[in-house]
C-alpha cells in the first residue's frame, strides 16, 4: 500500500475507519516479528516525542 493516508481536518469516525484499514493493510502479510518491529518502532516514537515535549515544558517553566 503505497497510498498516503488522508484524515480530515475535524477528525471524525470516518478517519478512525480509514486508520484502521489503512494499518490493517500494511501489517497484514507481515510476519509476527516484523509485526512487532513496526509497532515498536512506533512506539519508541512517541516515547521520545513525549520526553521531548516534557522537556520544552520544563524547560518553558524554568524561565517563567
């Protein structure tokens, strides 16, 4: 699936669809260790950004 996954500008059920089907294709000739190497790769992601918006807070509180 090469296709690039639209979502609307107000996010409603239809994007949760397409989201999932969107996942639902990429990952379904995966094999379970590829599988778990997609999702993991995401997830670290979003660790990251998430310890990287904790510091630009901290950081914002700091000079407050």
């Amino acid at each position: 699936m090469n296709q690039k996954l639209e979502i609307s500008p107000n996010f409603t059920i239809e994007d949760i669809h397409k989201i999932r089907e969107y996942h639902h294709e990429i990952t379904k000739n995966m094999t379970s260790e590829e599988f778990h190497a997609y999702y993991r790769a995401g997830t670290e992601r979003g660790l990251k950004r998430i310890a990287e918006i904790r510091e630009e807070r901290k950081l914002k509180s700091q000079q407050d």
